[in-house]
C-alpha cells in the first residue's frame, strides 16, 4: 500500500485534517488523565469501611435538666432501643465514624513517648458497641460492661482497656499479636488491648491512617452523648421513625439531635469525591463521542469532494477494497498524529495535575489505553464513510468533466 | 447590513439543519460543563468582603510542634488558629481601629415560658466589634457595647432564624432566653445574613451554616464552654481543669482585626512579632519567628476555600470546551465550503472579501449564542440535578453550588468568544476563495 498517494491527498485538505488531529490530541489527554482520577476515587470510595454502614443511624441527645441522672438516661434510653423490633443492637458514642468529626491523639508502644508511634482515631462506647457496628472482632472479646465509666466532664486520658483497629494495632506493633499487649498515651498512661478489631474505618475518609481507631469504654460526658442504632437489613427507615418517637416519650426533658444515616454521612463525606468521578465520567463519555463526530464528519467530507478522484482511481483499476483501504489509512494517519501529540500533551496535563492540584502522577497503563481506544474510535467512525467511497462508480470519472 | 448577515445565517441554518443543530449542540455540551465546574469555582472563590476584604486581617503565628510543622505538606505555614492566651494577646493590641476574637460553642436555648421547644443551637462567642466589623445586619436593636464585653453582661444576639423558632419573628429586644441555666436577654436580631464563603471561620467548614445566636466572649471561659468546632494540640501538657485547657497550646480561637492605614497595619505586624518575641522569653513559641497578617483574600488561600479538585475540574472543562470548539471549527469549515458557490455569486455582485468575512462570522456568532444561552439552560439544569442529589446527604450543597445569573451569563458571553474564535478561520478561508472557480461548475 502506497502511502505517498494517501499523504498528498491528505496534504490538500490540511485544515481538516489538522483540525482533527488537535480535537483527538486533546481528547486523548483529557480522557487519560480523567480516567486515571476516576478510577482513584471510584476505588477510594469502595473501600470496605469493616462497618455494617448501610443499616446505622446515629443521633445525638442532651438533657437539659441540672440535676438529671445522666447513666439512667443513657441505660433506660438503650434498653429500649435494644428491644424495638427491628433492631439488632444499639450502643451510645461520643463521635461517629465516616462522620467527618471525631478526634485523634498519638500513641506509643513504650512509656515516656517510647517505641513506634501512631496516631489514632478514638471513639468512646459501651460493651455493645462492636456489635453496633457491626464490627468483626479478629481477636479478644467486647468490653465487659463493668469496666464502661459514665463521665461527668471531658476526661483527659482513655479508660483502661481498649479494643483497636488491626491498622492500629499493626503500625504500633508490626508482625505482631497485638491481643494482651500495652500502649501507652503521651503521658505514659497504659492501655491493654482487649479486643481487636479486623478492620474499620474512623471519622475522616480523607486521612490516610483512617483505618487506625481505639475503642475505649466511656460514655458521656455529661449531658450530651449520641446513640448509633443497627437495624435489620430493610429496617432502617422504620426503626429511624418509631426510635425518636419512642424516646421522646420515654423522657421529653431533653434535646434528641438530627437522626442520620450512616450510609449518608458515608455519601457527605466523600461527596467531593463522587462529583469529580460523576464529572470526569460524562466529561469522558462526551469527549470521545465528539472525537468521533468530528472524525466522522472529516472523512464524510473527504469522500463527498471526493468522488470523481475516486471514480478515476477505481476506473484505472482500484479495487473497492483499495479505496476502503485508502481512506482507513489516510484516517489513520491522522489519529496518529493526533494520538503522538496527545500523549505528550496527556504526559504534560498529568505532571501539570500532580504538581498543581496534588493528583497522583499519571500511571502510564492508561496512556496505553488511551492510544488504543482512540485508534479504535478513529477506525470505527471512519468505517462507514469509507464503505460509502467504495461503493464510488467508476463512471464517475466521466462525468461533469 | 448586520441584519441583512443575519438573514442570510437563518437561511443557511435551513439549508442544512441537522449539521446546525450539531454545532449549537456541541457547543452546548462543552459550555454547560464549564458553567457547572465554574460555578462551584466561583462560590469558593468569592471574596464576599468585597472592598473590606482588603482592610480585615487575620493573624496566623507559629505556637505549633518544634518537632513538626503544623501543616504536613507545606511545612512554611503557621496554624490558623489560636491559643486562648495569644487570641487574649493579640486583643489587647491598640493599634488597630477594630478587633474580634472569637470560637463557636453550643448549647440548648429555652425559654423559661416554655414558649418554644428547647433547641440546641450553634452559638459564636464573640466581642463587640463583629457586628460592625463584619457589616452584620440587624432586624431589631443592635449590638453590646464595650461593658457588656466586659462584664460579661447577660446579652444575646439571635440570628433571624432563630428568632423566629423562639419568639415567632417578633421583636424580641429586651425579652429573655435560657442558655447554660442562665437568663440571657436579647438585645438583637440580625437580619438574613449568609456570608458565602464563611471567611471569618473557615476552620470550621468554608460552606457552613450561620450560628444561631452570638453571646459575649468571656461567657465561654465563666461558663467553660469548650469548641464545638476544631480544636487542635500538640504539646503533651497535664490538662486536668478547664483553666488548665485554656492556659495549653491547644488552638481553637480566631482573631480579626480592621487597620485601615497602611502605616498602622505595618505597626501590627511588628507587634506580632514583638508579642511572639516576648513569648518566647516565657519559653514558649518554641519554632523560628513565623507570623503572617492575611487580609481577606490571603485567608481565604491560605485555608484552601477553593479546593484543588475544584481547580482541576475548571481545567478539564475548558479543555472539553476547547474539544468542542475544535469540532465546531471543522463543521463550520465543511458548511461554509459547501455553500461556497453562493459565496462566489455574492464575491462576483460585488460583495467584499471583508463582507464575505463578515457575514460568516455572524453565522458563527448566531450558532455561539444559540450554543450559549442552550448550554446555560443546560447548565442550569445539571446544577439544579447536582443539588437535588447532593442535597439529600450534604447540608452545604446550596451554597456550594449556587444558582447565579451571572454565571449564566458569563456562561453566554464565553460560548460568543468561544464561538466567533472558532468561526474566524473558516470565514476567511472562504473569504479568501476565488470567485471564478465556483461560478464555472455552476
């Protein structure tokens, strides 16, 4: 196959194939790096949370009288929880995971800030918080419910006994059982690990040591706690209606907070992360179809000013398949050249992005991709209009002339 | 001659009406996608001070970690916000003409007439100044005054909302709500009030709702109100009292202060460092000397209100848009030379190269503005889609993603820019084709 007939006639309509050549160029670049931070964000926010957070509703409570019994609230208030239809367990805590809030300090695996350090996630439950969860305990048990300590002000240390995360557990005592061990906080205070868990995600889906989380049997302080509430699968819209109703009328001397699901806190908090996905997604999509379009309008063009230099070709001996041939080429030619400086331009945008905007610097599998998806679509859209120039008469070489 | 163009461009949209509908499609597609993207850009990026902005200033000294700079990535900044003993500090300054220190609270508001269903509602503890400073509106009676500051007197501000909840929207001035088990007495409402972003506390969530009532600063340390918002630490100190907290080198305060004048404002920033200096005789301050003095814009970078992936996806729209255009230049291309022949006749009855020119520009404009105001529409629609689904789970989604006229037309008049640029090719090309040529083959 001669190329040199094919590049001439290119030569003659450089506009148009030039024009071309730039919409594939930028698309490729926009499609590369567009997919490479789609398919971060889709696999951060599909990241098992090691919580049951489709079937979890949180709310929090606060009395308001001075001298209310704070334990009694909370006890009456889970009891009656626990036995409402529907609902497999309910524990109070301070903060919620996935939340956006919650609070963290560095640890220890030795006194006076000694040994590895990690920072943690804490959250404060009873003896039913695991199964509230929904959590799976990989080792040790739940609290017992002896060692849970109703506060009546902010305490400075955690309460002895904790059940961690294995991420924490693994930071702070690598290659190790870490059941039975001790850790310490900054001022030296041990903490024995009773129970640990096999994974879970804390309050900030952002923070790269999210699975790194400290259970510790408190609740409160005083006045104000929150409940999470694990229902049955199906359950949830139910149970979130009967629940407020039926503590309001157990004890209206208090404030009951917005009742949430955790499943939409699980959405808010990666709410940013979905709509660059949601956008980079249909921005993709549009993309390559108009890349296609464009494509596909050129050569059209081509083969419609096209048709007596076509019937000349076939009447001097062309074969259809020839002229089939001439044009798929000719188009490839020029997504080639669109795809050559894409990739520069797609290796330019994605340092660009990871440099600027503090992306992950583009992985070279999707330039890859990339190439070969837009010299399918190049080839496909340019399918038809050659089977048109092929159809051509050679009679056409006669005419009008 | 301009409507005479514009004749001749309905004419040629008839001609061919599905290649037309395609232009003013595409350009559609890539504007409704840089209206969306530009508007999420545009709520962060606004600097709602306007003109103020460039008198209000925030301070950010380095009290933070000798062993590790408050922010991970870009280890040259100070913390953005304040210890009490330093928000306390910097107060006392007399050099600037206003000053607010603050942090937001919480707690439950009744009243005592069981008038309304006790609520617990955000509160700002905050000093006089706020009001005027920050061009807060108010419906009835105003702010406290220095006394009550002082005091602390027993006065509350409430916001119109939360006005309404406890005292059914009616002037309240001089009545009383309860609040930590005590009598607080009204002493204003604001008007709406809604600072998009929330610069003056952007620590606590560039998008957030407005508190609900604003109480004297020093309430919080009498009644030993801890944050409901952020509070950061560093050091290990034994915090075993809340006078104990607030003597630490947890961060949890805001300051603002108005210096009109240059030569004063210079003033305050040696007084920064001069107050840093004289902390670190007390050995505290442990890092270099590292203070800054933002005014309103600088704060707003500095906390990052736009977010990086708001710029990016700015980028990649515009980038599509271009697509777009590059694909609208190659159709007007093959539709201005199929009507070449018409174009030669008109070259030959005398028409210009320029009028030629010209009249396909106009063309083009047409199918830019049709691009425009359908992508806007378009544009308006998937904001309006985004909400509706963001909404659901995200309480800031209104004010993050806004409905705004002028996006809208800024929307319109980048499709007209976008649109004659892409025709100013290919109305020269076919200005610039010999007449003869096309009259031969008719």
């Amino acid at each position: 196959m001669a190329i040199r007939p094919i590049l001439s006639a290119l030569l003659r309509n450089r506009a148009g194939a030039l024009l071309v050549a730039i919409q594939i160029s930028i698309t490729l670049a926009i499609v590369v790096n567009a997919v490479y931070v789609t398919q971060q964000r889709v696999e951060k926010i599909g990241r098992p949370t090691g919580l049951d957070d489709q079937n979890i509703f949180s709310f929090s409570t606060e009395g308001f009288d001075k001298d209310f019994d704070f334990p009694a609230m909370v006890r009456a208030d889970l009891a009656l929880l626990r036995e409402m239809p529907g609902v497999i367990d309910a524990a109070p805590m301070q903060q919620i995971p996935l939340s956006g809030s919650g609070s963290s300090s560095g640890y220890f695996s030795l006194p006076n800030e000694k040994g590895t350090e990690s920072p943690a996630n804490t959250f404060w439950t009873d003896e039913h918080g695991i199964n509230a969860l929904g959590a799976k305990l990989s080792g040790g048990t739940t609290f017992d419910a002896s060692a849970v300590k109703y506060l009546d002000e902010y305490p400075q240390f955690l309460q002895p006994g904790a059940i961690v995360s294995q991420g924490f557990a693994e930071a702070l005592f690598p290659k190790q059982n870490a059941l039975g061990k001790t850790f310490y906080d900054n001022h030296s205070t041990p903490h024995k690990i009773v129970g640990v868990i096999e994974h879970m995600h804390g309050s900030w889906v952002g923070w790269d040591k999210v699975d790194r989380v400290i259970l510790s049997p408190m609740v409160g302080p005083k006045p104000r706690t929150r409940y999470i509430v694990r229902t049955q699968p199906g359950e949830i819209d139910r149970v979130m209606a009967a629940a407020e109703v039926a503590l309001r009328q157990r004890d209206s001397n208090r404030v009951i907070g917005k009742l949430r699901k955790m499943s939409d806190q699980k959405m808010a908090s990666y709410a940013g992360d979905s709509l660059m996905a949601v956008t980079l997604t249909v921005v993709t999509g549009l993309v390559l179809v108009f890349s296609a379009l464009g494509i596909f309008g050129l050569a059209t063009f081509n083969v419609n000013t096209r048709t007596r230099q076509i019937g000349t070709r076939r009447a001097v001996g062309a074969r259809r398949r020839d002229i089939v041939r001439h044009f798929m080429t000719e188009n490839w030619l020029i997504t080639t050249l669109g795809v050559v400086v894409g990739c520069c331009l797609a290796l330019a945008a994605g340092f660009w992005l990871s440099t600027h905007f503090g992306l992950p610097r583009l992985d070279l599998y999707y330039l890859v991709g990339g190439v070969l998806i837009l010299w399918t679509v190049g080839q496909l859209a340019a399918w038809q209009p050659s089977l048109k120039a092929a159809k051509v008469s050679p009679s056409m070489a006669t005419r009008n002339v | 001659m301009f409507a005479y163009y514009l004749s001749l461009a309905v004419a040629s949209f008839k001609r061919n009406p599905g290649l037309t509908a395609l232009m003013v499609f595409a350009i559609a597609l890539g504007i409704s996608v840089c209206m969306i993207t530009l508007s999420s850009y545009r709520a962060a990026a606004r600097n709602p001070a306007g003109d103020r902005g460039a008198i209000l200033f925030a301070p950010s000294i380095d009290s933070w970690d000798p062993e590790d700079p408050f922010e991970e990535n870009e280890k040259e900044l100070a913390p953005t916000q304040l210890t009490y003993r330093d928000a306390r500090g910097l107060y006392a300054s007399s050099i600037p003409d206003r000053k607010v220190i603050m942090y937001k609270a919480g707690g439950i508001y009744s009243r005592d007439d069981k008038g309304m269903d006790p609520e617990y509602l955000a509160t700002r503890m905050t000093t006089k100044d706020f009001f005027a400073m920050f061009e807060v509106p108010f419906l009835y009676g105003g702010a406290w005054d220095a006394k009550a500051d002082e005091g602390p007197e027993p006065v509350v501000v409430l916001s119109k909302e939360s006005n309404q909840k406890a005292f059914g929207g009616a002037n309240s001035v001089g009545r009383t709500v309860r609040w930590h088990d005590r009598e607080f007495r009204v002493i204003g409402v604001l008007d709406d009030w809604e600072p998009v972003p929330k610069y003056f506390d952007v620590s606590n969530g560039s998008f957030s709702d407005m508190e609900g009532a604003y109480i004297p600063f020093a309430w919080g340390p009498l009644l030993e109100l801890g944050s409901d918002g952020n509070t950061n630490c560093w050091k290990t100190e034994t915090i075993d009292s809340f006078q104990a907290f607030l003597n630490s080198e947890c961060i949890w305060f805001h300051a603002w202060f108005e210096i009109r004048e240059p030569a004063k404002q210079q003033a305050f920033r040696q007084f920064l460092d001069d107050y840093v200096l004289e902390q670190k005789k007390h050995g505290r301050f442990p890092r270099p000397l590292n203070n800054y003095l933002y005014d309103v814009g600088g704060w707003l970078e500095r906390n990052k209100v736009v977010e990086d992936d708001n710029k990016a996806m700015l980028v990649l729209a515009f980038a599509f848009l271009v697509v777009c255009l590059v694909n609208t230049v190659g159709l007007l291309l093959a539709k201005f030379l199929n009507a070449a022949p018409a174009a030669g006749v008109r070259r030959a009855l005398g028409a210009s190269r320029r009028d030629i020119f010209w009249q396909h520009l106009t063309e083009s404009g047409v199918v830019a503005l049709a691009g425009g105001i359908t992508g806007g529409l378009l544009g308006l629609g998937g904001i309006l889609a985004l909400r509706g689904w963001y909404g659901r789970f995200v309480d800031d989604a209104q004010r993050a993603l806004p409905v705004d006229p002028t996006n809208f037309m800024l929307a319109i008049a980048i499709a007209i820019i976008a649109g004659v640029l892409a025709g100013l090719y290919p109305a020269w090309r076919i200005g610039r084709a010999a007449p003869a040529s096309y009259l031969k083959v008719q």
